[in-house]
C-alpha cells in the first residue's frame, strides 16, 4: 500500500493530473450538496454545522465510490 500512495504523490506532481484529482474531489462535494439540499428540503435554505459535517462525509463517501470504479 506504501507503494501505491508514493506512487500517487509523485503522480500529483504533475499539475494537470493534480488539477483533474481537484475537480473530481469538488464535484463530488458539490454533487453530494445539491442532493442533500433537495432530499431534505434545504434548497435556498442556510445549512448548519451538523448539515455541513454530513454533506462533507457524503462527498467524500461518493469520491471514494467513484474512485473505485
């Protein structure tokens, strides 16, 4: 595993392959908002700490999915 992490750090060296792990970390933060928003009646609406926490968790479940695909 040691391996393949080094592998990944040296890989992100490279400012377009960085950029392309950036954008897909951010969609799927920005996806995860829109359908917390609409799935608990949030749209238009302020989102709280707890609202925040649970959306930053979802994005980074649906990343890490996406990921292993």
């Amino acid at each position: 595993m040691k391996e393949v992490i080094e592998k990944l750090n040296e890989g992100l060296k490279d400012e377009d392959y960085r950029r392309s792990w950036t954008a897909n970390i951010a969609m799927a933060q920005i996806d995860c908002e829109r359908w917390y928003r609409e799935e608990n009646n949030k749209v238009g609406k302020y989102l709280n700490y707890q609202d925040r926490l649970a959306i930053a968790n979802l994005g980074a479940e649906y990343f890490l999915e996406l990921l292993a695909k």
